[in-house]
C-alpha cells in the first residue's frame, strides 16, 4: 500500500520527479496537446505559413473568427494545439513583452526572443506547487532581420527551431507528408497549398462543420496576413480532389 501511495505523490505533484526521472503532470499536459485540434506551420525563404484546422460548434458560430491562430506581433503570429484558454494567457504575455521590447529598444523583437520568452513562461509552470503547466503547444512563426522563423513550444518548456512542423492529433500524418514534399526553395503559394493538403490528409472525416483557416507572414512586408476564407476554401477542395 505505500508503493501505491508514493506512486501516487508522484503522479499527482508537479515538482516531484518519479524515480525514473518522469514528471507524469509535464507528460498528461503533452497527451491533452496531442488529443488537440491540427495546427502546422512551414517556414520557406519567401515567408511563413500557419494553418490549423477548426471545428463550427454551431451555424451560430461567426465563421470570420479564429480561436487558434493568433497575432503576436505585426511580424509574428502563433498557432495552437490544446487547451486553446491557456494559449490565449502566453500569446497575452508574449504580446506585451514583444510591445515592452518595442518601448526599451525601439526595434521590433525577434522570433526566436518571443519563442524562448513564451517557454521560459512554460517552464516556470512547471517547478512550483499550486500551480499546473500549460496544456497547450505553439507554433510561433514570423519574419524578423534574421529572415523567416519557425519555432515550437511544448509544456516543458522546450523551444525547437524547424523548417516545418506539426501538432496536435494529426500531427503524424502531417509530418509525413511534410518530410517527403517540404522543399526549403519553395514558393509561399506552395507552401500555403501544401500546409492546407497536409492538414486535409490528415483528417478521416471532413463535414460541414470542419474548416482550415491560414495566416502569412511575407518576408517582403513582414506582416501578419490573415488569407481570405475563399482562398483557403478553394485549396481545400483542390486537396480533396487529391486525396
């Protein structure tokens, strides 16, 4: 009974390490990213594109309004995979540090400075008691002097740089389709038909009520753009007629 109760401690507290050197609340928070909506994100030369798929919980529903793709910065943006609340508290504190960063140097931030600011936040939540790390993943894309960036946060804290990547519950299939077409040379309207046909593939069952949504980021204007639902629509139904 107290092998139980201890394996039990371990399971249940977020600043205790399992003997085998687990933290189980760390690896429960990755399982919820995992059961999470699709998101994918594919750095090329001329750019940035981030997709992710939604689901309209009613025709009441505003189609016109995203819950998992957000703007950082006017050069930076973010997808999610998870418990999308949490992502709306780190995309909050990443907007403020890239606006304090703005206001101490007078130049806008970098990609690689917000991704690293949002996992040192991650990993705070993960060695105090009272609290509970993040349940939720990012992908964190833009366009700073050092040229297109795409980066990965995860609930340990861990920040990864990738050329292009995939989370939530499609994202094996994604990465598969990713690693045997992604090409670094690639244009961005390629990139973008490519984030849309893996997200497609990666779903048994499209219906009504299942849509993909997509932003850019330039590498000429360093804008987060928000592509039209009609342009997103139709690369769709050009994926569809491949599948």
């Amino acid at each position: 009974m107290a092998a139980l109760g201890m394996a039990g401690a371990y399971d249940r507290a977020i600043t205790v390490f399992s003997p085998q050197g687990r933290l189980y609340q760390v690896e429960y928070a990755l399982e919820t990213v995992k059961s999470g909506s699709t998101s994918v994100g594919i750095r090329v030369e001329e750019g940035v594109v981030l997709a992710v798929e939604e689901r309209a919980h009613s025709r009441l529903q505003s189609p016109a309004y995203s819950q998992k793709l957000f703007q950082v910065d006017v050069h930076i943006g973010a997808a999610a995979s998870g418990l999308i609340s949490d992502a709306r508290v780190l995309v909050d504190s990443a907007r403020v540090y890239a606006q304090s960063y703005r206001l101490t140097y007078d130049e806008p931030p970098s990609v690689e400075g917000i991704a690293k600011r949002v996992g040192d936040l991650m990993q705070l939540y993960t060695q105090h008691g009272g609290v509970r790390p993040f349940g939720v993943a990012l992908l964190i894309g833009g366009v700073s002097v050092d040229g297109a960036r795409l980066f990965y946060t995860e609930p340990s804290g861990v920040v990864m740089e990738y050329q292009a990547w995939s989370i939530g519950r499609g994202a094996d299939k994604v990465k598969e389709i990713l690693e045997s077409s992604y090409e670094t040379n690639t244009s961005l309207e390629k990139a973008k038909a490519l984030a849309i046909t893996a997200l497609v593939k990666s779903v048994d069952k499209i219906d009504e009520n299942w849509m993909a949504r997509m932003i850019v980021i330039p590498a000429d204007v360093k804008t987060y753009t928000t592509v039209p639902v009609e342009e997103v629509n139709k690369l769709v139904k050009d994926a569809l007629q491949t599948k």
